[in-house]
C-alpha cells in the first residue's frame, strides 16, 4: 500500500485561488465586484449610447378620451339615423339638409372655406398630439441602467440651481428659469466686484448643472447686477 500524499502546498510557494462564479456572486455567495475592487463612485453609463435618453412621452388621457367621445357620439347618431331609414321611417332633418348643402354650395363658398378650415386646424392638432412627447416639464436623466429611467421636474431643477447660487457670497437674490436646453439665472449681489461674482457663479453653478445628472444638460446665461435704489 501506497501511503496518502499530503495535499498541503509546500511553505512559501504560490496557490491558485478558486474564481467566483458570475451566478454566485449574484446570487450574494460573493463579493460585489465594486466592493471587491475597494473602489466607489457613480454608476457607470450605458455603453454605446452615452447614457442619453429621449423625452418622456405624455399619456395624453384627455385629448384622447375627448376625441373618442366624440367619434363614439357621430358613430351612435349616424347607426342609429341608419337602423331608423331602414325600418321605414324618414331620416333626420339635419342630415337631409347637410347633405343638400354639400351637394348645392360650391368649394368656394364662404361656409365650406371655414369649415375646411376648422378641420384642418383640428387634424393637425390632433397629429401633433400624436407626433410629440409631452411632458415638457420633466428633464430625462441620464439612464445607468436598462430598466430604470428617471425624470427631474424643472421646478426643482431650477430650486437646486437657485440653492447653489445664493451660497456664493456676495449673492442678494436669485431667480431661475430652467428650460430644455438653457436655465437662465439672475442675481442681484449687494457686495464685491460682479465680475468676481460671476466668475465664481460660472463655476459653482456649472458643478450644479453636472451634478442634476441629466441627458442633456442645459447651457447656462448668468447675469449679475446691483440692487435697484429704492424711492
């Protein structure tokens, strides 16, 4: 009989460690790659597309419950005016008199001209409705992740923007508009040159802006005055 050879590595030489498994480290059995690397910092964006992500798209409840009550209202009149001629009865009026009015007025009548003019007006609203996203009021962010996006309101935007702004000194007041691509910021500073003002608005509000993390940042008009005397 062989005796067991001892399977304990020699003192002092190398050892090849086992490797994690991709599925057992999502499933918890090991560590996360970002707490094994030693390293923190802000999600990374997604590959190919730089993180960017188009607007939100409104679910235009209103427009659309408005249009299908009306279709819904034509189509029950219209049936019901049919299912009445074909039980023998005479139509209605107004349809009699409409369809005589479109048979006897010319293309340029006044009346036609108006009302081609009003249903144009409403099938081209109607298609920018369904052409356009809505939403204007809500910045895409930037997406890190597939299955999550996330939208800031230009209101709070505009309050972050507006927080940063007055902690510079020399800042009286601040107002903020934010808008898809520009946030207009005015300030009245009581105190120092409002060139070092400025300068130091440019910087601390550009941080901001990079810190909202949105798809598509807005560019930034600064402007920067004394108060107004007062009487």
């Amino acid at each position: 009989m062989s005796e067991p050879q001892d399977t304990q590595p020699p003192e002092g030489s190398t050892q090849r460690l086992p490797v994690l498994d991709k599925q057992e480290t999502d499933n918890g059995n090991g560590l996360d790659r970002s707490e094994s690397s030693g390293t923190s910092g802000p999600p990374p964006e997604l590959e190919g597309k730089g993180g960017r992500v188009g607007r939100f798209w409104s679910a235009r409840r209103v427009p659309a419950g408005i249009v299908a009550l009306l279709l819904l209202g034509l189509a029950g009149l219209f049936l019901y005016d049919i299912v009445s001629v074909r039980a023998g009865r005479p139509g209605m009026g107004w349809r009699r008199e409409l369809a005589r009015q479109l048979a006897e007025r010319p293309l340029d009548d006044t009346w036609v001209l108006v009302g081609a003019g009003i249903a144009a007006a409403l099938g081209l609203w109607l298609l920018i409705l369904a052409l356009t996203p809505g939403l204007r009021d809500v910045l895409p962010m930037r997406r890190t992740h597939t299955d999550v996006r996330a939208g800031l309101h230009r209101d709070a935007a505009a309050t972050a923007l507006r927080d940063r702004a007055m902690e510079v000194a020399g800042v009286q007041s601040a107002r903020v508009r934010v808008r898809r691509r520009r946030a207009k910021v005015r300030v009245v500073s009581h105190f120092r040159e409002l060139d070092d003002v400025r300068t130091e608005l440019d910087d601390v509000l550009a941080d901001a802006v990079r810190g909202l993390g949105l798809s598509r940042p807005p560019s930034l008009s600064v402007r920067v005055r004394r108060p107004g005397r007062k009487g």
